[in-house]
C-alpha cells in the first residue's frame, strides 16, 4: 500500500472514532502516523491536528444545524485552548522524540484507565454539576464556578493539544459531563466545536515554526472528514457505551506500544 492510500485509511478510522464517541480522535492519531506512517511525534502533531481539526468543522457544523452545539461554553473552552495551544506546540520542538513518546503513552493510559474505571457516559454527581441547563430557555446558567472550570478545562486541552498534537477531546468530554448536565450528543458536539478552535490554533503555531507535511495531512484529513460525516449517521444506532469501551481497550493497548517504543524496546 502507498503511503498516500495509507494516510487516507488511517485518517478514515480517525474520523468513524471521532463520529461515534466526539474523543479520541486526536488521541489515536498519533500513534497511528508514528507506527503507520514512521513519522516523529514533532512531524505527526499538526498533521493530527490539521485531520481532527478539519473533522471537528465539519462535525460541530452538523451540530449546529440540529441546535445542540453549546456555541457559548465552546468559544470560552476554544479560547482558553487556543491561548495554551501555541506553547505546547514550543515545547514539543524543543523537546526529543522519545520522551514525548512517553509523555503521549502516558496521556492515553491515563485516558484509557478513566473511560473504563468510571465511564464518560455515566450521569455525573449533583454536587459537580457547576453549570446546569435552564429548564426555562434550555441555556446553561451560567456563575462564576462555571466559567473557571470551562475556562481551566480549556487551558488544559489547548497545551496538550500543542504538545502531543492531540484535539484534547479526551479532556473536553470528561470535564463537560462532570460540570454539566448536558445529554451525551450535544456534550460531543461541543467538544468538537471546540477541538476545531483549538486545532486552528496549534497548526497555525506549527507552520510559523516549520514546515507542515501537507502530503501526509492532506489525504489523511481526507479520510477523516468523510468517515466522520458516514458515522454521525451511525452514532445514534449503536450502543454509545459498548464503544467507549472497545475504544478504552484499544487505547490502552496503544499506549502499551508507545511506551514500549519510547523505551526503545520496539524499533522502526
């Protein structure tokens, strides 16, 4: 297989992940470009995120249209990130390949462990949720508390995102069913929102900083942006938890290889 043809399939699994659960899609990028394609953590961090970013358009768009985008608590949590996204991507040049490997094994063990230990999906405690829907208008209400945890789950998102080239979705979707008491899709429609902001942000600091594999992105968003338009029309024919866990495993699994790779014990 070419590597174009390559980049396309991988980008397509990218997009179905990020259709059928609004995570993890950055989050597997990376080690799919590192182990698929050879490319360095530095060289597939905004190739990721030009996919998951072009994705994340599309998908908060048909958002929009069905009205379940919370375009208010996106541009907050979008903001944040796109603040952070610039130095993570700083740090991530100046540091070796190998201990971002690590640092991204780690991420996702960490992402893994949640999703299977204490599901996204769950109904969150009373006391954590910050920012509630007005049973009146439908809006959130929002208070002071709200906004600094939007705010901070942003800043979180926005670094990794520079750093590991992730969309930070793995962050945005936890932190919003704990805070809120939105229903699942729009929480996965906001987080894209907000993975599209954070995403313009961290390519255009890694194009200011070097040259973006453009041959290597192009036909992997490609593949992203149609799978992730087939599976919205999936998503709510499946069973959404069965998938978190599939996907908990596998990433898990991932992150085995990653760290395994950073130790050198796997090799090219």
């Amino acid at each position: 297989m070419d590597s174009t043809t390559l980049a396309v399939t991988l980008g397509t699994a990218i997009g179905l992940v990020m259709a059928l659960t609004g995570a993890g899609g950055g989050v597997l990028a990376i080690p799919l470009l590192v182990f698929g394609l050879h490319l360095p953590v530095q060289q597939a961090a905004p190739v990721g995120l030009v996919a998951v970013g072009l994705a994340a358009v599309l998908g908060a768009a048909v958002g929009l249209t069905q009205r379940i985008v919370r375009y208010r608590a996106a541009a907050l949590i979008g903001a944040a990130g796109m603040l952070m996204a610039p130095l993570g991507v700083v740090m991530a040049q100046r540091l070796p390949n190998r201990p971002l490997l690590g640092a991204f094994a780690l991420v996702l063990a960490y992402t893994a462990w949640r999703m299977l230990k204490q599901p996204v999906l769950s109904v969150p405690l009373p006391t954590a949720v910050l920012c509630r829907v007005n049973k009146t208008d439908h809006r959130l209400t929002w208070t002071l508390p709200c906004a600094r945890a939007l705010a901070g789950t942003g800043l979180i998102a926005g670094l990794l995102s520079g750093l590991l080239g992730v969309g930070g979705g793995f962050v945005i979707i936890p932190a919003l069913t704990r805070y809120t008491d939105l229903e699942i899709r729009s929480i996965q429609v906001t987080s894209l929102a907000v993975i599209a902001l954070v995403s313009l942000s961290g390519v255009a600091a890694a194009a200011m900083r070097g040259p973006v594999r453009w041959d290597v992105a192009l036909p992997f968003a490609s593949g992203a942006v149609v799978a992730l338009l087939v599976g919205q029309q999936m998503a709510n024919k499946l069973n959404a938890k069965s998938l978190q866990r599939t996907f908990a495993w596998f990433s898990l699994l991932i992150a085995i290889l990653m760290l395994a790779r950073a130790l050198g014990w796997v090799v090219n």
